[in-house]
C-alpha cells in the first residue's frame, strides 16, 4: 500500500467555491489526465471531480513510497505555481494505508455529505472507466479501485432494503417543500446521478417532470423512465416552459443559463421557479440568479442540510465502517505478501540449493560409497530439511511485510541473505506490485 497516495479537497474542510476553483470540466478530462501524469511524474492517477470534491488519486510508477504531491496536483490543476504554503493550505493528502482507507470509505459513502449516499460508486466507477480510457490507471489502481468498488456492493448488500439517503433525495425534499402539494412542473437540468435519484423521488410523488440535456437521447432515456417529456439544452434556452422548480447537475466551466434565459424563467406565467445548482462551478451564476428575482439553493446550502443528519447517519451504518476495517486487514495483508512474493520464493530456493551443493559436495567425498537409491534419499531428505529450516524467516519476513515498513523489509531480507554461508544466490525475481 506504501505507493498509493491521494491528494484534493471536499465539503469537509473548505466551501464548494474551492472545490470549484480546482475542477476539471468533464470535456477537457481525457486530454488533461496524461498532463496531470506529467506533474505527477509517471506515476498511475484517476481524477475523482463530483459537486462536492476534487481528488486525484496515484500510485508510484517505481513501486517507491508514494510522497505528499500537493504542489503538483496544484500545478497541474490550476495551471499555475502555488504560493509558498498554498498547496498545503488548499489540499489534504493522504499516503499508504491512510489513502487506501479513505478509498473506501468514499466508495461506501462514509465520506459523502449525505453519508451513506451511493451514488458516489457510480461516480467512482465512470472516473476509473475515463483514467483508463485515457490509459492513466494501471494495475496498481485498477485493483485498488475494484476493491474499493466490491465493498461498494457489499454495502448494497448489507443496506438491502433500507433507504440510503442522498443530496438527491435532499433536492426533491426542497422541490416538494417549495410546490407545498401544488400542481406544478419540476425540471431536471443534466442527466447524472444526482438528477437520476431526484427525478425517481419526484416522479413517486406523482410530480410532472421535464428532463433536459444537452443531448436530447440522453434526456429521453431518462424522461422514458420516469414517464416525463424530454427537451434539448438549446430548446430549453430559447424558449423555457413555465417550471415551478429547476434542479440543475451538469458538468463544464461554465453557468449553463444566461441572464436572459433567467429572465424569461422568471418572468414565465407560473411563479418565479426555485433553482436548485448542484453545479460545480455554479450551472448558474448567483449573482445572474439574484438579478433576475429568482431564489438559487446552492451545493454549500444541501450540504449544510445533509450535516445535520450525518451523526444519526454514522450511527446508523456503523456495522459498515467495522466491515471497511476488516476489508483494509484483508487487502493489507493480500498487498504485503504479494509485494514479497518474489522474495520469499527467492529465499526458498537459495535454501534447497545450499541443500542441494552440500548433499552434492559429500556424495563425491565422505558420502561416496553409498548406492545411488542411498543417495536420492539423502537428497530428499536435504530437500525437505531446507523447507523446514526456512520456515522461520519466511515466517518473519511476511511479519515485516505486514506490520513494518518497506525499509524494514529490506533490512530483513539482506540480513538473511548476508547468512547464507557464502552461497551464491539464485537470480533475483522481478517485484511484482503491491
């Protein structure tokens, strides 16, 4: 696990203005992960961007222990050299066994502003499928991140028929609370997953729906599903029908409605629809909102709704937090014996080979006279000393890979080789990642 590493920002200690400030507009992913590779100097990374974080996860090209990359996640998300100390003052970071945990316990929702939430694995699984399609990720992420999303079904699993809260759910709550049990539209602005949750929330509410998008086939895949009419973005802009409410979740740089667009939504024969913008950046400008008369509920307000339920939340999946710590166990022990392997059966083989030269040296001396059936018995027996004998440090060795670090693995390793009594050894086998 010593050469996995994770570097970003969340909800959890700055607002979604700074997560903003840090975002990859999902267009421009493909072409900038292989730069971000560059700063991150070869190693293997996956960019996780969602409403409410930026996290750029990597793995050492050389197997070294991953090092602190916030000034180079800075660099090469921002275009631009941070200050002396702003780096550390706008990321977190995390290392080894610490990166591995907070994987997955994002992949379990754990760390999401609604805990518990499970859209997050579907976010997790598209960044992983973009890192791979712009062949960013390689084996070390690949297995890490199935890991992280096998716990992720395993969590559906045991959360089987219990609601899992989302910022989903908390838009379609602010939706309803705003129509008070009147007849009204409700449109949906982006297909993602948060737009997804919202629209079946609504749609059981029995609340009319217009699902938009860019591309309109998109928009009605999702308007079949939930029996609603369907509209292309450009449509949409030129002429928006009267809405009650706006949830809006898309992807780019940019806020998706201009002013004018604000205007005529506001001035529409039904009232001045509620905007709610999970966008990150903002799909609409607060400030372009406001002057148009319209009341705008933005990712910092759900998310300061969703805290007051985090605690009740944690309490309630605690049974998944102890299954996240057994997982870790699992998969540090798996890592460390499979980072060894080519050692330990290195040092099996010098063992039977010293065996081997030995048994050799006294048949041609003191041993000579013995028949041949004599001597394939005493280089049995040899052979089964050996395995015996190097029990032990192969015992010792999975110890270390397990609890110490990889510094203290090599001590170990060069120790029991410095006592080979002078025999050569065997060819050192490649590493294998661990």
């Amino acid at each position: 696990m010593h050469q996995i590493g994770v570097v970003g920002l969340s909800y959890r200690h700055v607002g979604v203005g700074e997560v903003a400030r840090f975002s990859m507009p999902r267009a421009d992913i493909a072409v900038r992960l292989p730069q971000l590779r560059t700063h991150l100097r070869g190693a293997e990374i996956l960019y996780v961007g969602t409403c409410n974080r930026v996290e750029v996860f990597y793995a050492t090209a050389d197997g070294a222990p991953a090092e602190d990359f916030r000034v180079e996640v800075f660099r090469g998300l921002t275009g631009r050299d941070p200050a002396p100390g702003e780096a550390a003052r706008a990321l977190r970071a995390w290392t080894g066994e610490a990166a591995v945990e907070h994987l997955l316990l994002l992949a379990c929702g754990l760390d999401s502003a609604q805990t518990g939430e499970q859209e997050i694995a579907t976010q997790l699984r598209d960044a992983w499928e973009e890192s791979r399609l712009a062949h960013t990720s390689g084996p070390v992420l690949d297995r890490l991140m199935g890991e992280a999303l096998g716990m992720a079904r395993r969590v559906r699993r045991m959360t089987h028929g219990i609601r899992t809260p989302s910022l989903g759910d908390l838009a379609a709550d602010r939706a309803l609370q705003h129509l008070r049990g009147r007849v009204g539209r409700v449109g949906l602005l982006g297909v993602s997953p948060m737009t997804r949750r919202c629209a079946m929330v609504l749609a059981a509410a029995n609340v009319p729906l217009l699902i938009v998008n860019r591309t309109l086939e998109t928009a009605q895949e999702l308007a079949t599903l939930v029996a609603a009419e369907a509209l292309s973005l450009d449509a949409f802009r030129a002429a928006p029908p009267p809405l009650r409410a706006l949830v809006l979740a898309t992807g780019g740089g940019e806020p998706v409605l201009d002013a004018s667009t604000l205007a005529r939504l506001a001035t529409s024969p039904a009232a001045a629809p509620l905007l709610i913008d999970f966008g990150v950046p903002p799909n609409v400008d607060p400030a372009a909102a406001r002057g148009a008369g319209l009341t705008r509920v933005g990712m910092d307000d759900l998310i300061e709704a969703a805290q007051g339920r985090r605690l009740s939340q944690l309490m309630r999946l605690a049974p998944v937090r102890a299954a996240i710590d057994e997982r870790l166990t699992r998969l540090r022990a798996d890592l460390a014996t499979r980072a060894i392997g080519g050692r330990m059966a290195d040092l099996r083989d010098a063992f039977e080979q010293i065996a081997k030269a030995e048994v050799a040296r006294a048949l041609t001396h003191e041993l000579r006279t013995l028949d041949p059936q004599e001597a394939q018995q005493l280089e049995r027996l040899a052979s089964t000393v050996a395995r015996r004998l190097a029990h032990l440090p192969l015992a010792g060795l999975r110890a270390a890979a397990l609890h110490a670090s990889p510094d203290a693995v090599d001590a170990f390793f060069d120790g029991v080789k410095s006592g080979r009594g002078g025999a050569s050894p065997p060819p050192a086998r490649p590493k294998r990642d661990s």
